[in-house]
C-alpha cells in the first residue's frame, strides 16, 4: 500500500515536472518570436527611413529658400494672476508696462498682504 503511494506520488511528480518544461519552452519560444519580430521591424523602420531621408534631402536641394515670415509686433499682452486665495486676475497691459505697473493694479483690484510674482518655467 506505501509503495503504491509513494508510485503515485511519483507519477504526480512527474506529471508536474513535465508540465513545468513544456511551459518554460513555450515561453523561451514566445520570447524568440517576440525577439525575431522587434528585429524585423526594426530592420523595416531603418529601411523606410533610409528611403525618406534620400528622398527629402533630394528635395531640399531642388526647393528655393524661402524668406522668414515677417515678425509680429504686439501692442499689449494679457496676464491672468494666481492670488493665494485661488481666484484668478485677468488684465491686459501694454506691452511697455513694467512689473510695477502689474504690482499696482493687483494692490489696487485685491487687498491681499504677502505675495511675491513668480512665472512657470516655459
């Protein structure tokens, strides 16, 4: 009766043993295939981009430089102010008005103590 146990047990080791190596070569397979195909793609991308770039730098070599577009000369500049409570001011100035000038119409529009300008780095 144990050796008949023990032959099942064995049986059961096996059964598991196989299933764990048929698994682990499905996935090393799974991993090939994914690999062979980043390498097709990738030999794709280099091969289209190969053709784009001969293509436009034939291009640029025919076209005409082309003058800049006329620079633009704005009048007035629209400022929209975070106070500490949370509201917002919106007041367009000049484009010539200085930081004082901004300093003053949040002192006159808000009474507000303890606040500093500060700009949202682009």
């Amino acid at each position: 009766m144990v050796e008949a146990k023990q032959r099942l047990e064995m049986k059961e080791a096996k059964k598991l043993a196989d299933f764990k190596r048929r698994e682990k070569e499905e996935e090393r397979l799974a991993k090939q295939r994914v690999k062979e195909q980043i390498a097709r793609d990738r030999l794709e991308r280099q091969s289209k981009f190969a053709k784009t770039a001969s293509a436009t730098s034939s291009a640029s070599v025919q076209q005409q430089p082309t003058a800049q577009a006329p620079r633009k000369d704005y009048a007035e500049c629209r400022l929209q102010i975070r106070l500490p409570d949370g509201s917002a001011l919106r007041h367009n100035f000049s484009a010539t008005d200085t930081l004082r000038i901004v300093l003053d119409y949040v002192n006159s529009e808000k009474n507000v103590e303890g606040y500093s300008l500060a700009t949202a780095y682009p």
